[in-house]
C-alpha cells in the first residue's frame, strides 16, 4: 500500500467487501474442460466466507488455463483473468477453503490469497499545494525558455536534465509508463504527452480499456499520487508550469490501486506488467510496493504464489523489451539486514515479523532486472525516510526532504519535489515515490539516445553513466551528534546511492 512518499497511507479499521458484480469469468464451456489423465477433480465448495482474490499458478498455455478454470470452478471459485502466457490465473472465491483445496490437487506451482481483510486505508499527511506567491516570485525568476514554475524545481537541476533538454528532450517514440493510482490526463502539462490509447485500468486483476478508466478515483487516498509521478517524468515543454525530465516522451497511465484507497495488490499488478509488454512500454514507473505484505517470505504459501505470479509477470515485461523501475520505499531500513516489521499485513491485523530481506522480498523493488532507487534532498544527503542497503540500491535520484533538513538554493524555496497534480494544479511531495520517476525518466532519454538498447543495456547505462556519490561520515541528518544510519561501500558503490545519481545530461551526450 505504500505509495513510497512522505504523504504516507495508512489503513484505517473500517472494513469493506467486494461484490459478486465484479467478477468476470472466461467461457462457460472452458469449466468443463476434461482434465489431465491421473488428475483428481475437486468436488463443488461452498461459499461462507468474504470474498477474496487469489492467483492460481499454472503451466503456459491455453490448455493450463483451461484446467485451472475448471479446478477453479469446482473450488468455488470464479476466474477474473487468465494471462496464459505467464501462467498466472486471477480467481475470485468465498471460500475459505479455496487454496488449500487447489493445492490439494497438485496440479499447480502454488497458489495464494492476495489479501487478507479488505480495508479503507486514511490518508495521514497531504501534499504541500503551491501557493499563488511563490507560483508568481517562481515566474518573475525564470529566465528566458524555462517554464514558468521551473525555478522551483532544484530536482531537475541537481540531475542536469534542465542542459539534457536543450540536448535532446526525448523521443516521441519512446513510452513510459505509470504503474500507479492513475493519472488526470486532463492537466495541461500531461495532455500534451499523454497516450490515451496504451492506457488501461488493472484494479480488478483484468485489463479495462474503457476511455477515462485510467484516471485517479477523485478523492480516495493518495488519488494524486500517479498524477504526480507522471509529471516530474514527462510534464511538457509549453510555458505552463513545470518540466518533466524528458518532456519529449509519452506517457500512458496503467491504474493498480483500489479505488476505495491506495492498496496495491497483486492481481493488479501482474496485469501491469503484462500489460507493458504487450504495449511496447519502454520503461515503467513503480512507486509502491504490493500489499498487503510488505516483504513477501516464500516459506508462506499465499506469499510464496504472490512473489512467483509477480516475479513472472515482470520478467515477461522485461522480456518484451520494458525496463521496470522501483522505489525503494521510507522506512529507513537498511534492506541488506534483518528488519523487524510491523506494519503487515496492511489490508488486517498486522503482525510483528522479524524477515531476511534477502529471502523475504518487497515487491517489486527486489524483483532481478528492476531498478531499485533510493532517495535524495537539496542537498544531496540520503534523505532522512528513504531505505538503504548494500547490494540493494542501484542509484539515487531527488525525491526531497524535510527542508529543515536539506534546504534548496534559492529561488526554489521546498525542499519537496514539486510537479503536476489532478485538477490542473501543482505540490510537493517527498518520498522514493518521487526519486522513481526522475530515474525513469532518464531511463526514457536513454532510450531515446539508444533506441536499440534492450532493457539490461539501459539499466547498465544508469548505472555506468551515474555521478557516484561517497558515504556521508557521519550521516547525522537531523544534526543532533547522533548518526542516523551507517552507510557501507566505496564511493563508486555503497548502500546509501548505489552506483550514484543519474545524470540525465550524460544520457543524452554520452
């Protein structure tokens, strides 16, 4: 659920149910698909229990899909989605008996829940909205060529994407997308990127292309989050308001979270992800991690079937071509140690767990191929929430801080990142949320710099062509003598910033 900035969601108590009226099912014919010789058909279960979401996975192939609709069936369960070309079914079902009876006929790699106790999470801080003086001084201080609110944005400086635009902005050909709460498409420095048709809505586990679908749910928690993220990667050149970091690409919107609150689960994301690459999606933007457990152990069973249908399905992105990017999240842990967690599951009664973060994984943060990203402030200190690791963190980018902590250099007057917002307005946010998207977007310029580079030759290009970045000696971000984390490496690599910031001005001359 964590949409990874400092406007962090938490769940509240008050409890919800899904209706029946969701659930889509495949053919009717396909539930009475003989089965495999020596396979034992489930007898019919009742359904007394709430209804849930889980993902069923299979072999590849048409074929799979159709015997795992009709185990589903026999289970009491209904199929929501099939993607047979990862293996992966999403199923609904009221019984609580549903997984274990499944596993009982050892016909699938493994099957899960993706959830526990559906709740309305409630919003805890709100983003710092831009106040009409500060709007203005920005204007009245923007040289010749920059947009009006660019002097605001120490981000786009600090990665030199302001000289890489005068270079080359982007290509048009090139696509990102934003795996996210969904994006207003509507706003004035979004329209002019935006790409209606490789946008889509997943919340349900299946792909809706309904016009419009893709747009936040005005007013659920954290709604402005996608939005926000879409415009420091490709807010347009175009004398409103802010600039991207390659506000020559596109952008399209691919929606995860739950309508009702910002819970990203993974039948939503498996849809993404399989949905960019299908679409050609060059590179995507993930700014969460997928709940409700933020780390994911494989000796759990349901845990074990969400990491195998998400690792499948990001996998198959990147092989279609579609560089993933991730957030690493604003715990402060230090993800190369044990952490104690308390904070899952997210959607129920959350437990205290002492995980390996090696062997217990967030989602999709330590996924291989993904490019996982810490955060910095003005001043280019680890800012003082984002998580850390050796061995864990490939780069950093600007994602703000405290300004009391890190202040920028005037005119900007926030240590947050500000960009668009739904509605046609602009804030700040701080959080790895918003370090992401500069990453992703320097991503798109390497992309459009090598437009035959396949997803590993940009991730090594991020990495190669970062500015490194030494350990703070001590880290002391709130100044008061104590060190509040320790940071391993060599200036070239270490926990903190990975192989360094991006340098969006070397991706375009380098």
């Amino acid at each position: 659920m964590d949409l990874r900035s400092l406007a962090r969601l938490r769940p509240a108590p008050t409890r919800y149910r899904r209706t029946a009226s969701a659930l889509i099912g495949l053919t009717t014919a396909a539930a009475l698909t003989a089965l495999p010789a020596g396979a034992r058909a489930a007898e019919p279960q009742a359904a007394d229990g709430p209804l849930l979401s889980y993902v069923v996975n299979t072999g590849a192939g048409h074929d799979a899909a159709l015997t795992a609709e009709a185990q589903i069936a026999r289970a009491g369960g209904t199929v929501v989605h099939a993607y047979e070309q990862i293996g992966v079914v999403v199923a609904h079902s009221a019984n609580p008996a549903f997984a274990a009876t499944l596993r009982a006929t050892h016909l699938f790699d493994s099957v899960g829940a993706t959830r526990t106790a559906p709740l309305t999470p409630a919003l805890e801080t709100d983003p710092v909205s831009l106040g009409a003086q500060e709007a203005e001084r920005a204007s009245d201080a923007a040289p010749a060529g920059a947009e009006p609110l660019e002097p605001l944005q120490w981000d786009i400086r600090t990665i030199g994407a302001d000289r890489a635009q005068a270079v080359n902005p982007g290509s048009r050909s090139v696509l990102v997308g934003v795996v996210d709460t969904g994006v207003d498409d509507t706003h004035p420095d979004l329209a002019p990127n935006f790409d209606a048709a490789d946008s889509v809505n997943c919340v349900s586990g299946a792909p809706d292309t309904t016009a419009g679908a893709w747009r936040p749910t005005t007013g659920a928690p954290g709604y402005y989050h996608g939005t926000h993220v879409a415009g420091t990667i490709a807010a347009a050149r175009n004398g409103l308001g802010v600039t991207g970091v390659a506000p020559g690409v596109r952008v399209a919107a691919i929606k995860v979270s739950e309508p009702t609150g910002s819970f990203f689960y993974p039948e939503a994301v498996v849809c993404g992800f399989v949905w960019a690459g299908e679409h050609h999606v060059d590179v995507t933007n993930n700014s969460y991690y997928i709940d409700p457990w933020y780390f994911n152990c494989l000796e759990d069973s349901d845990q074990k079937a969400i990491v195998q249908s998400v690792r499948r399905a990001a996998a198959y992105a990147t092989g279609r071509g579609t560089l993933n990017v991730a957030a690493a999240g604003n715990e402060r842990w230090d993800l190369s140690r044990t952490i104690d967690d308390a904070t899952s599951p997210d959607d129920g009664t959350a437990v205290t767990r002492t995980v390996n973060p090696h062997a217990c994984l967030d989602l999709p943060a330590a996924l291989p191929d993904v490019v996982t990203v810490s955060a910095t402030g003005a001043k280019n200190l680890k800012s003082s929430y984002s998580n850390f690791g050796r061995n864990v963190i490939d780069v950093t980018a600007p994602g703000g801080d405290r300004t009391a902590y890190q202040p920028p250099q005037a005119p900007a007057t926030s240590g947050g990142i500000l960009s668009t917002m739904p509605g046609g307005g602009y804030a700040y946010l701080n959080g790895t949320s918003m370090a992401s998207p500069h990453v992703a977007g320097v991503a798109a310029l390497l992309k459009s710099t090598h437009p035959g580079a396949s997803p590993h030759v940009i991730a090594g290009l991020l990495e190669r062509e970062a500015d490194p970045v030494a350990c703070p000696a001590p880290y002391d971000i709130n100044s008061d003598g104590t060190a509040d984390a320790v940071c391993e490496g060599t200036a070239s690599y270490n926990g903190f910033y990975g192989h360094g910031m991006v340098d969006a001005y070397r991706a375009v001359t380098g």
